[in-house]
C-alpha cells in the first residue's frame, strides 16, 4: 500500500470512512476520525440536529468531587457495575468513569451551558444509584446541549477541506458528507465477510446508493418503538441494528429493556419525566385509601404512603430504575393502589413550592422537565402532584463489540478491537451497542457512555483502516453493484406490494406488537406469557408478509408508509430477540424480573433462584439463523471487582403502610 | 359540547405541484395531539367521505417538542406538531387544518425542506473553536448570571417557526432570519467562543446578514422555546454597529 495515497485513490476519489447515526455516539466519532485525518460519509435518518439524544434531560455522570464528598472515578465505576446487577464487563465500566471527567470538561470547552456553582464551576446534582452529587446538567434539556455542541464541532468538519498525504487540499472535498434524511437499507460484506460499505436509501426521492468506507460504524440508537409507545423518539425502531443481525452481526443482551420509573401515560408517546425531579427531592407516593378518588393535591400528610421511602430508607426516591419501576408497578398494579382511580402513582414535588423562594429554586433547575409535564398532561406540576406510571426507556443490549483490557485491567485505547462488532470492519457504539450498562444502566450514564464510545470507536476505526492490506475504494465495484442491486429490488418489491395479497396494514400490525410487547416483556415476565409472545411473533411475522405498502404509486418521492414496511420487518426480528433471551434467562437480574424466581415472593421455593451468579452470570449472544435468533452465552469479565448482592438497602418488602387499616388486604392482582 | 371525533383538513401535495385538501375524522382520546391524529391516519388511510387515500407523510421525532422536526401550520399559525393538543384546537369539534410551511420548498405533504437554515449555521461559524477533543484540563469559569442568559440562546432547535413568520425570510432573499442572529450572540458570549466573535459578526454584516431584519418582531411571538430573538437582535446591532466603525482599528 505504501506507494498509494491513504487519502486518495488513483482517480482522486476519497477514501473515506462511514458513520451511520448523528447522535451523540455517531458525532464523537466523526470528531475522533477527523481528529485523526480521516474523512467521513456521515448518514442519518433525519438532520443530526434532530436524533434522539435530544430528548435526554436530566444529565450526564463524571466523578468531578465538586462538592468535596469524596467521590472519585472508580466508585463511579463500582456503582455502574453495581447498578447494572454485575453483567458489564468491567475493563470498559472502568474506562468509562476515568474518563468521564475529561469528557465533561472537553464538553464544557465545547460551549455547553451548564449550570454553575456560585464560583463559576460546573455544578452537580444527585441521580438514581448514588449517593454523591455527580451528574452535570445543562438546565432540563442536557441532552439538547450536549447533541448541539458535538453537532456544531462536526459542522466545522463540514466547511474544512480534505488534506492529501502531503498536506495538499484536496479541491471541493470536505472532512465531513452529511447524508442526511438516509436510511440504512444493508451491509456491504466481503467474500470473507468483511464489511466494505453500506447501502443506504435517500428518502427524499427512494434512491438506493452504494458506499464504500474502509471502516463502517453504526451508531443508530436504540429499539424503543418495538414495545410501540415509550419513551423514545419515533425513529428509535432499531432498524439498523436489525439489518446488522440479518447478515450475520451478534445482537448480545437484547432482553434487556430498562423501564423507566416515571412518564405520563398518553396514546403517542410515553412522556419521560426525568430522574432529576426525584434528584432534586421530588417524592414518590400513593394515597393510603386504595379507594381514595381525591385529587392528589387535596390528600393530607398523614394519608399518603411514600413506598419508596418506606422501604428503601437509605435511598429514599432515588433507588436505580429497575428497582423504583417494580416498585410503583407492584404497587399500583398487584396491591392496587391508585392516583385518582387511575391505573399510577404520583411523583411530587409540591412541597418543594410552598415558599416562593422554593418555587423559583425548583423553577430553576426542573422547569423545561415540568414544562413537559404542564405542556402535554395540561395540568400545573407546581400545584399538583403529577400522575405517573413506569414506562420503556432504554436497551441494555444492542449489537454486541468487543474490547481489549489493558494491562492496568482497563480498556486499552487505541485497539482496533474496541467497539469491534462480529463482523470485521463494523463498529456499534451509542445505545445501538451493549456494552457499559450490564442488567441496568444507572440515570445519566448513557449520555457518557455514547460520548466515551464514541471516543474509543474513532481510533478503533482508525487502527482498523491502517492495518487493511486493500482499501474499500480499491475493490471492484461488482461487490457493491451486487448488495446494490439487492436492496433496490428489495424495496421495489415491498413498494409494489398492493392488492387483495395485501391485506394487512402495516401501521395497525406494528400497533399490535407494540401493545404484546409492553405488557408482556416489560417489567414483570412469566415463561407461559413469554411462549405466548414466541408463537404470536411467528404468526405477526406472517402477517408482515402479508402487509401492504400503502402508497405503490409513489416513486421517485417521499414515500413513509413503504420505508415503514424494512422498520417493521426489523422490528419484528429485534422483538423475537428479545422475547428469547427473556424466555430462557431463568433467573431475575436487573431489568430482567420474573416474579417466579424471585426468592422474596416465594421464600420456600428452591426453583426461585433471584440472580443465579453460578448459572447465568453470562452475556446473551443471539444469531440470526435464517429464521429466528440462536442464543448462546458468552463469561462476563469481572476481573476488577468480585460480585456483591445488589442491596439498596430495602427494610422488609410485605411491610405495610404505617397507619393502614390492616382489614384491606392485598388488592385482586 | 366535544364530540368523540376529530375533524382535520389537510393540504396535501408532491413537490413542486398543485395542493389538494383532504379532510379525514378520527376518533377522538383523551391528550391527543396532532401528530397522534396522523398516526391514526396511518392506521386508517380513509378520507371523511369514505374515500380511501395514502397515509399523509409528515416530518417527526421526538413528540416532546425539543427536536424542531414536526413544525407545520396549525390552524392558520406555525408550530410543533407534537405540543399541538386537540383539546386546545378543537375543544367544541371545530375542524383542525394542518398546512406546510410556507418559506421552504415543499417535499411532499406536510415536509417541506429546511436545508437553508443549517447552511445559515456554517455561514455563522456557529460554533465554538477548540483546539481538540483531547484532555486540556477543565473549562473557562462562567458566572450563574451568564449561563442563565446563554442557556436559553442555546435552546434553538432550528425549528424554523421564526423565519416563517418573518416577512423578510422569503425566496427573494439571503436573509438567514433571527435565529441565526440570536445563536451569533451566544457564541460571542462565551469565553472562549468571543476568541472569534470578529469573524462572526463579519458573517452577519455579509450577504442575508442583520440588515436585512427590518425589526418587525413577529419572530419572537411564535418562537416555541421563548428565545428572546428581538433583544438577540438589538445586542447584535449595537455589535455589528461597533465593528463597522471601529472594526478596522481592531483589526489592526
Ligand atoms: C426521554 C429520554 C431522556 C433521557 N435522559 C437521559 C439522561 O438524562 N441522561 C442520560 O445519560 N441518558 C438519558 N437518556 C438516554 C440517552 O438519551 C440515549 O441513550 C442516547 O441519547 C442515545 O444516543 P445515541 O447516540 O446512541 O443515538 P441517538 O441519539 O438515538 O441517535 C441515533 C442516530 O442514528 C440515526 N439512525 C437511526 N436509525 C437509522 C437508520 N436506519 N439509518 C440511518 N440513520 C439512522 C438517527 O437519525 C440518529 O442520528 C434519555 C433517553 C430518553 C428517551
Ligand atoms: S424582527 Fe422582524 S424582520 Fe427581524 S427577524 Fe424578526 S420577524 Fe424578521
Ligand atoms: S429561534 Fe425559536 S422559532 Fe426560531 S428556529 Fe429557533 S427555536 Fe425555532
Ligand atoms: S417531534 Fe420533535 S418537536 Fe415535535
């Protein structure tokens, strides 16, 4: 290779390397890849400005110790894997909080507006499975913030010129190629199987594209609207991720889903309501009448059952999320408790604005979180204790990578193996992979976890594409034609799908899914429900077959319903790989619960194991096998910190309600 | 007296071509918004006098207006789709019209394109230069009082709802509109941002720059983030103004 440019090949074309995905994860690696001269094709479903990262409000983690409570890295470290109930492979945990910090500060140099300390410093707030002050917060939209600093950075990329070997300027070529409003349509493989590109679709006008990249990374989010209404953005469908698995990518850890404690029930949208708002002293509770029908604000002291706080005295509100969500969805579902005959429990931070001082204070730091709640629920937050109910957050799993330890038991930077998925060449980072959050990920470790992917991945792709003996750019173009050639007539085919074969609608078959996979595969999960979900995924799948694009005649233009028809078929294939690992992981772990196996509902049970450290303390890996997923099981590395039992410090769980009347029982489940 | 339908006219069309309006009725529940009655159009892609029809394509994402996709023109006003509660629209059943932006070339439907705001983002060098993303310690100090005038500059989501109702953003102009103009005064505030504020505001004397805004102030009434875009304007005036004159002794 040395006698050819890097850069450019013998027709001047760039070699360049391919970002599917502007999320936080997808942006750090096109700054990492520029940082290290290498030009990206950046694709994305819609403008990076506008990915999913946004919605995040609440934070993101760095042990900075400001308030001097001796905090440091590697307790971030321990309560990540803690909190993630130990299935995290520690070397990248480890990598992840001594690196939080610097990216903190990397983003603040980047112009985020944080807030401050009166000294001028960044200012930390409390989070979920802590007990020190480590999240920074950019007011309640930090997610906002932190995509638009790294969006603005790749925005410079944009406007600066490609530099040959020799540090010539490259004429009309830029460091970064936004493609934006593109959707992932496949993989370009190898003959040995090695990724060389990807094929991608302009949804402004249907037009299938070949791309080749010495080095292809998907950082596509998560799977959120399988389980139909959540938290997510409407893009999160997992689609990328799903074409990955079909051509041969191992999806680890898909069963799973973290379900986030607090949104606002409604028919589009599960509306998040952040973990902040407990962060700040916001307080979980129910009316102790199960029949109360009063409207929260008008129920006294004495009469409201703060569970949490019951049961969890040390953590109080702020227990990690698999744990609140089974809480509230225990109490309100199985014992029957109610906020104003409605199927939730009330989040409140009323006592907080009972002087104006502590209402401009909570203003302060939650407005844009309970602008959301006074905007879409109609109701003032500030006055009334708001109605709230567990909901789909986030994915756990995700396409599995790889990493390399150091010899200090950390990630080792810098290896090509870092962010590495099964196939060769093709990286994951962001929530599309699986790799820092173990059975749970703590609030405001994701935000870090995409940004410190990100960092790793660059350099990964980078060692990567030096150490190829052939660039993308100089294989015949027949490999490209050929998946080319695939996907086009793919689509044609589900855009020429109407008549009376064609029955069923693909928007009505994804609400159906959805609806299965909330109630079923969500919080609590019962093996006979879970068969259940397995045989109606197989019939649902016929059904996609027979699922009509709703607009054949549009060609050439913008055509939502039939691109909807490849999210769906994805859909349906990430479902099936998630029902699986739940169906067959027997034991209960983070998010992953099922109340058969839990030894505190049936202490007498020899067969309710809880977390079975012996047995299960393995990573999922599911293949795609034509049909469905193959699960195997991989050993977890925990060569940092042995295995505690996840405690938070719970006080008997049957304990009632001081001051209940003993006489109403357990509700009807 | 609600009734337990909802009723929207839509003006629909391809790129470049004739509009049609299509009114459709679906059934009404309880916190919807708009975006919920095209997903129930999806579901049932049939007119209100029983024609059937394609699904009408729309631009969305994150349904908790921070994203800026879903903008359109609601009921004769611009904004988010999302934060569009049929309640508020239609308490009585009155029909809800949902229209495309006007100031950019439509795509199809209800998508128009907004590809000239970002380009307006790079003319501004909206951006803060750093050296790298590599370690070099912690951030400038930022005073509370400054952060809490620069956290909602920075609250833009691009959106486009202020240079629809500018009367000088149109096809016949280079005005890149306030948004630009307010984001300009967000960089210059910061520490390290100012390192450039010459640069920028060069930027905004050019070509679709400042002079072009004749001070109407209907942006800042339907900007849905409450960006305080008329104020933007007048600090960057008085900016602009400075460099005109005395520019030339800075530049030195
Ligand atoms: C409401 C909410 C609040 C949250 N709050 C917090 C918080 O406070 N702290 C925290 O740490 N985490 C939080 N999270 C989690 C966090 O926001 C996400 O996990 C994170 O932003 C994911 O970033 P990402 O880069 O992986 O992907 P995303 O931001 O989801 O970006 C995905 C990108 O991929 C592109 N893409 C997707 N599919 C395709 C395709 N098929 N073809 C082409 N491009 C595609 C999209 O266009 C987009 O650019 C929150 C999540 C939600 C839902
Ligand atoms: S002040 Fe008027 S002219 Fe200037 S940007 Fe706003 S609406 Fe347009
Ligand atoms: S200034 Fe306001 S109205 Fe204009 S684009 Fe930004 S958020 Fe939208
Ligand atoms: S969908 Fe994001 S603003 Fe409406």
């Amino acid at each position: 290779m040395a006698a050819k440019s890097s850069i450019l090949t013998q027709s001047n074309q760039v070699r360049r390397a391919i970002v599917v995905g502007g999320g936080l994860g997808g942006l750090m690696t096109v700054i990492k890849l520029c940082e290290a001269g290498i030009p990206v094709d950046l694709l994305s479903l819609v403008p990076v400005k506008r990915s999913h990262s946004v919605c995040a409000q609440g934070g993101i983690n760095a042990s900075v110790n400001v308030k001097g409570e001796g905090d440091s890295p590697y307790t971030h470290f321990y309560e990540t894997v803690k909190g993630g109930d130990f299935l995290a492979n520690q070397p990248p945990c480890k990598g992840m909080a001594d690196a939080a910090p610097g990216i903190v500060f990397m983003l603040d140099r980047m112009g985020v507006p944080f807030n401050r300390t009166p000294e001028g410093n960044l200012d930390f707030r409390r989070f979920g499975g802590t007990l020190f002050h480590r999240t920074a917060f950019a007011g309640a939209t930090t997610g906002q913030q932190l995509l638009y600093a790294l969006d603005e950075q790749v925005r410079r990329y944009e406007t600066l010129d490609v530099e040959d070997d020799r540090g010539v300027t490259v004429p009309g070529e830029k460091m970064v190629r936004k493609f934006e409003f593109w959707d992932l349509a496949g993989l370009v493989l190898d003959d040995s199987g090695v990724c060389r590109g990807v094929v991608a679709q302009d949804l402004k006008n249907g037009e299938m594209r070949a791309f080749r990249g010495d080095a292809v990374c998907l950082a596509t989010g998560g799977p959120g609207l399988v389980f139909g209404r959540s938290t997510n953005s409407v893009i999160n469908t997992g689609s990328a991720a799903a074409i990955a698995y079909k051509q041969g990518a191992i999806y680890a850890n898909g069963e799973f889903i973290q379900v986030h404690p607090t949104a606002i029930p409604a028919a589009d949208k599960l509306r998040l309501i952040s973990e902040s708002v407990r962060g700040e002293g916001g307080r979980v509770w129910v009316p102790k009448d199960r029949k109360d029908r009063r409207h929260g604000r008008d129920i006294p002291e004495a009469e409201r059952y703060y569970f949490l706080e019951e049961r969890y005295p040390k953590y109080r509100n702020l227990v990690p999320r698999d744990i609140a969500s089974r809480e509230i969805f225990r109490t309100v579902i199985h014992e029957g408790y109610s906020a104003e005959g409605e199927q939730a429990a009330y989040l409140d931070v009323t006592h907080l604005c009972k002087t104006a001082a502590g209402k401009s204070a909570v203003r302060k730091k939650l407005e844009g979180v309970l602008e959301i709640y006074e905007k879409f629920a109609g109701a003032d937050p500030y006055e009334n204790p708001m109605k709230i109910f567990p909901a789909v957050h986030y994915s756990m799993g995700g396409l599995w990578v790889d990493f390399e330890k150091g010899a200090d038991g950390s990630l080792k930077p810098g290896s090509a193996r870092n962010q590495a998925t099964s196939i060769p060449g093709l990286y994951a980072t962001g929530e599309s992979d699986y790799q820092y959050h173990g059975a749970n990920r703590l609030g405001a470790n994701s935000l870090l976890s995409c940004i410190y992917g990100g960092m790793v991945t660059g350099p990964a792709m980078a060692a990567w594409r030096d150490a190829q003996p052939q660039s993308a750019f100089d294989l015949s173009s027949t490999l490209f034609d050929t998946e080319h050639k695939r996907r086009v007539d793919e689509y044609a085919a589900l855009g020429s799908r109407s008549g009376s074969d064609y029955s069923v609608n693909p928007y009505q078959l994804h609400e159906k899914l959805g609806e299965m996979m909330l109630q079923k595969v969500t919080v609590e999960r019962h093996d006979a429900e879970l068969d259940g979900v397995l045989s109606s995924l197989q019939d649902m799948k016929a059904q996609w077959r027979k699922a009509a694009a709703l607009d054949p005649a549009a060609k050439g233009t913008i055509n939502q319903p039939t691109v909807f028809l490849r999210h769906l078929d994805g859909m349906l294939a990430l479902a099936e790989v998630i029902a699986r690992g739940a169906r067959d992981r027997e034991e209960c772990r983070g998010a992953h619960y099922k109340p058969a196996l839990d030894p505190e509902l049936h202490p007498d049970d020899p067969k309710a194991v809880g977390r079975d450290d012996a047995r299960w303390l393995k990573t999922t890996l599911a293949t795609f096998d034509g049909e469905g997923p193959a699960l195997r099981y991989e050993a977890v590395d925990v060569s940092l910190e042995p295995l505690a039992k996840r405690d938070y410090g719970k006080v008997s769980a049957a304990k009632p309600p001081p001051g209940e009347a003993a006489a109403q029982g357990p509700a009807n489940t | 007296m609600a009734t337990d339908t909802v009723t929207l006219k839509i003006k629909r069309g391809e790129s470049g071509g004739a509009s049609r309006w299509e009114e459709f009725r679906v059934p009404r529940k309880p916190m919807m918004n708009v975006i919920s009655c095209l997903m129930e159009i999806q579901k049932h892609p049939v007119t209100a006098d029983g024609r059937g029809t394609t699904p009408v394509n729309w631009e969305s994402s994150c349904l908790e207006e921070v994203c800026g996709a879903c903008t359109m023109v609601i009921n004769g006003r611009v904004r988010q789709a999302c934060s569009a509660l049929v309640k508020d629209l239609s308490p009585k059943g009155e029909p809800i019209t949902l229209e495309p932006m006007t100031k950019f070339p439509r795509e199809r439907d209800l998508v128009v394109n907004r590809q000239r705001m970002f380009d307006a983002l790079r003319t501004t060098k909206a951006w803060i230069q750093i050296d790298g993303s590599h370690q070099l310690g912690a951030g400038p100090k930022v005073s509370q009082d400054d952060q809490e005038v620069m956290y909602p500059l920075s609250r833009c989501m691009t959106c486009g709802c202020c240079v629809e109702a500018c009367p000088n953003y149109n096809d016949r102009s280079d005005f890149m509109g306030p948004q630009v103009i307010s984001l300009t005064r967000l960089y210059n505030m910061h520490p390290s941002g100012r390192m450039q504020a010459g640069a920028r505001l060069d930027a905004l004397m050019g070509a679709g720059g400042i002079s072009d805004c004749g001070k109407a102030q209907n942006c800042v009434q339907v900007c849905p983030k409450g960006i305080p875009l008329t104020e933007s304007i007048s600090v960057m005036g008085r900016e602009t103004i400075k460099r005109a004159l005395f520019g030339w002794l800075l530049k030195g």
